[in-house]
C-alpha cells in the first residue's frame, strides 16, 4: 500500500477490497507516519499499534473483505470515545483514575465492521470545554499548515491528525462547534450531522442535549463514506433518533441545480473578520448566489447555547469539582466552577429560547435549501492568543471561535465544513472553513453543495506539507 | 456591573463548592459572563406557550435492556 499521506479512505479501500494493497500495509504507512509526524503535531493521546495491526490482518483475512466499504483505512477518535482497554480520557487528568472502558464505543463498531482499523485516540480541550486544544494535561496540539498556531478545539487532535496525513478519516464531538472549528482552522473536512443522526453510545458526554459526533476528512466522499456507515438507530443514545439509514454517497455528483441557496447575514457577518467574510464570498460566487438571508435573535441564540452549555456542562462534573477541583485544567476549571453556580431559571429559559429559534428558522427553511457561513472569525491564532477583535469588541479569543458556530449547533442543524486557502491577508498560508447549513435530516444536500465545490476546485484539504 | 459576590458566596456554599481566593476570581470573571448571557436570554419575550425544546420520552415496558 501507498506510503503517501494524501491517500484518501476512499481509494484505499478499493486497493484492499480489489487486493491491490493490504490492510496490514495501509495501517503501517499510516502508524509510520505518526510516529514522523507526531513530535511536532502532538495529535495523538495513544497509539494502538499492536490491536491496529491485528485487526488489520482480520481485515486482510475476513471472508467479505471484497464488499467492506472502508477496508483497510486507518482512523483515529477524540479521546472522549470509548476504546475497549483504555481509559476514557476525555481530554482530563481526572479520568486517569478510572477503569478502562470494556467496550468499543457504537460508532467505532460500527466503522470497524466496515473494515475500518482503529490506530488511536487523539487530543482535545479537557472535557471539550474549548476551542482550541491548548490542554494543560497533555500539551497543545499544533496547527500542521504552521506549528505556532492552535488547531481549533475542542476535536483538535482528529482536525490535525488528518490535517497532518496520519490518518484520513478521524471521529470527534461537536457540541459548540468542537468540530466545524478545528476543522475551519486546520483545513479539513468536517460533518456535524443533524442532533440524534448518529448515537453516542459508548463516548464521554460534555452537554447532553447539545452533543453530536462526526467525522473528518480530506475529501468530501471520505466524510459521506463515514457517515453512511455510522448511521442508524442505537436505543442506548436517548438522543438518536429512529430513523432508517439515509445513504448519501452516491448522491454526490448530483450537483447543485434546483438548489436554493443563500449567504447568511447579520451575526454572520458582523462577527467575522474579513478572512472568513472572503471566504464567504468565494463560495457564495461559486454556487451562483447573492441571496442575503436573515436568522431572527442569533445573538440570543448563541446566549442559549452558551447557558444550556454552562448548567448542564458544570452539573455533570459536581463531585469532582468539589473533591478535587485542583485537578481540574486551569483553562476550564473556574469556568465549570462558575458555571455549576448558575440559577435553574436562566438554564430553563435558554432551552425555551432555543425551542423558539428553532422554529423561526424552520420557517426561513421553507424558502431556502443551503445557507452558506463563515465557520470561524478568523484563521487559527497563535497559540497563547488571548484576545480577538471583532465586531467592534475586543473579546475573548478562545471562545470567540465558536461565535459563529454555536447558533447553529444550537438547534441541531447538519452542517459540512469546506476549507478555503489564501484569503488571509496576514497569513496567506492559512486555511479558513465555511460552513453549509441545511434544514435537520438534510445532511444530503450539505454534502452535495461541498462535493460540487470541491468539484469546482473552490474547497480542498491538502495534506501539511514540510512536517 | 452587578455584583454577584454574594451570591457566589452563597450558592458556592449551598452546592458544597470551597472556592480558593485564585479560584474565586475566576469564578467571579466567568459568572458575570454567564450572567450577561443570561440576560440575552431573558431578554426574549415568550409566551406560556413556548415551552423547552427538551421533551421527555416516556419510557414502554420492553423498550430499555
């Protein structure tokens, strides 16, 4: 198999399935590249190498290897993934004391039934609280387009691990915009499916009624691959929905004719720096549309996000930030500390808020199929940044990274993550993502809009180069 | 700015939180931010009728392992 870390899963489990390459070799060319990359991309928190192998050679040996859609392809997951041996991190020092997970979690399952190999865990911002993977605990993983700067957060090890050619196809959590943020600042793919699409069962929950799980790529038909073998009902996530399999991938090449689409404005707008404005505009260019379309109250919207984050985030580590607080990673640990002390009234009148948004922006649905939107303000900061200007605010830069990407996830909507490249004027080498919003269960027509981009040449996903 | 040291004081107490002085000005920090988001958020006029997004899913005899 190919040692080149432009390899997408797409291609390798064709030469497997065809017997043109092994899995074996495809997961050795991946774990040979961690181990040259990962000194300077610290996107790794473990490393399977003896199960990968392993399981590699059942995937070599298994009687329907011909029909696996993902054979062979190496992958990764945030740490917050059950991994059946390991202990679930989830980004804290905290977790270390707990037994090791007994189980795989679903969507591992059911990517390895694919053929799929699992090759390790990967960084993120402790318990997912942030934007940036800056973790105290196990060290800040490095943007791999240039290593002084963050990769996003809080799924920054799977944005960097594709980002930097270890793997093609990673998994993380996206309950803020933990994946559309490190996917927009590394320059990969990213697909946060509609809220109760794919289960959690078997991953570390960080908010509950905000939490969603998906993949990331370098092509637009590695993501739709990994989603439809990820969907299905699971009764053990409350949140799944029961719905039966939807398959996108052979709906890619349908294009974008027929398709209302729209640039979102207002917050949008007002809220990015020109960097992700110009991407914007490139996109919207290239689709054909000058459509300017409104969301009534994002900014109490993004409120709403922010509060149902702070009561239920904070409620689920109480004994802990009672009995050890000092455990705790500086960069989240007043914040949960703050947050557990908030009234019941402010929590219960954000999910009305939210309740609310929803339903206005089903209505815009009624006249409109895509919205286009900056994913973030701006590219990825260096590392240690402290403050952002925007909006004619000087704000906080950690969290400002999700100001765009919280009203969406707010209300459960699908959304694909395209990268741009060059639109920074100050770093012309640094990718910025935008996002493709749909109405929920409409991840098809996100995924069809980003597939005719990268058609178009408009988005791609290039692996680091000089690592 | 409203001050919202006692209440810190209080609920902090009442949840069985021992703040430390490092801590405490953290906490104060990320509370006022909470509270400026909460007023965003109560700042929409509902009706009665606009209830939580939230919807509790009884549970049938079978249907949980």
């Amino acid at each position: 198999m190919s040692a080149n870390p432009d390899i997408s899963a797409g291609a390798i489990a064709d030469a497997v399935r065809s017997g043109r390459g092994s899995a074996r070799d495809a997961v050795r060319a991946s774990l040979d590249r961690i181990a040259a990359t990962e000194p300077r991309i610290n996107a790794f928190t473990e490393v399977l190498a003896e199960r990968a192998l392993r399981r590699a050679d059942l995937v070599d040996a298994h009687p329907r290897r011909a029909r696996m859609k993902l054979a062979g392809v190496p992958f990764a997951v945030k740490n917050l993934f059950d991994v059946a041996g390991l202990t679930t991190l989830a980004g804290s020092r905290i977790e270390r004391s707990r037994p090791p997970a007994a189980r795989d979690a679903a969507l591992i399952r059911r990517l390895e039934a694919e053929g799929a190999v699992l090759v390790g865990a990967l960084n993120m911002d402790e318990y997912a609280y942030g934007f940036t993977t800056e973790n105290t605990h196990y060290g800040p993983t490095r943007n791999p387009h240039d290593l002084a700067r963050v990769s996003g957060g809080s799924s920054g090890g799977s944005a960097a691990a594709v980002a930097a050619g270890q793997v093609p196809l990673t998994l993380g959590s996206d309950t803020n915009g933990s994946i559309r943020v490190p996917a927009s600042l590394c320059g990969t793919f990213g697909l946060k499916p509609t809220f109760g699409r794919l289960p959690r069962t078997g991953s570390y929950p960080f908010v509950a009624t905000l939490d969603h799980l998906g993949p990331f790529a370098r092509c637009v038909a590695d993501l739709a691959l990994a989603y439809d073998a990820m969907q299905g009902a699971d009764r053990d996530d409350p949140a799944c929905a029961q719905r039966a399999v939807e398959a996108v991938s052979a709906q890619l090449d349908h294009g974008t004719a027929g398709l209302r689409v729209g640039v979102l404005g207002g917050w949008f707008r007002g809220m990015a720096l020109t960097d992700a404005t110009a991407a914007v505009d490139a996109v919207a260019q290239a689709l054909g549309t000058t459509r300017l379309v409104e969301w009534p109250e994002v900014e109490r919207a993004r409120a709403a996000a922010f509060i149902v984050t702070c009561g239920e985030g904070a409620a689920l580590h109480l004994d802990d930030l009672r009995q050890r607080a000092a455990d705790f990673d500086p960069m989240t640990r007043d914040r949960f500390l703050a947050n557990a002390l908030i009234p019941a009234a402010w929590l219960v009148q954000a999910q009305r808020v939210r309740h609310w948004f929803a339903r206005r922006v089903a209505r815009v649905f009624e006249t409109v199929d895509v919205l286009v939107a900056p994913a973030t303000p701006c590219v990825a900061p260096p590392i240690g940044t402290e403050w952002l200007d925007v909006g004619g605010q000087r704000l906080p830069a950690r969290a400002s990274m999700g100001l765009l990407t919280q009203p969406v996830s707010c209300i459960g909507l699908p959304v694909v993550t395209v990268p741009l490249w060059g639109l920074s004027a100050s770093a012309p080498h640094m990718p910025i993502g935008v996002q493709l919003i749909a109405a929920p269960w409409r991840e098809d027509l996100c995924l069809r809009v980003a597939a005719r981009l990268e058609a178009q040449g408009i988005c791609s996903a290039p692996v680091a180069r000089g690592l | 700015m409203a001050d919202h040291s006692a209440y810190i004081d209080a609920a902090a107490a009442t949840l069985g939180l021992k703040l430390t002085a490092e801590q405490r000005k953290g906490v104060t920090t990320y509370f006022a931010l909470a509270a400026a988001m909460a007023e965003k958020v109560q700042g929409l006029p509902l009706s009665t009728a606009d209830e939580s997004g939230n919807v509790f899913v009884p549970v049938a005899p079978g249907s949980d392992r």
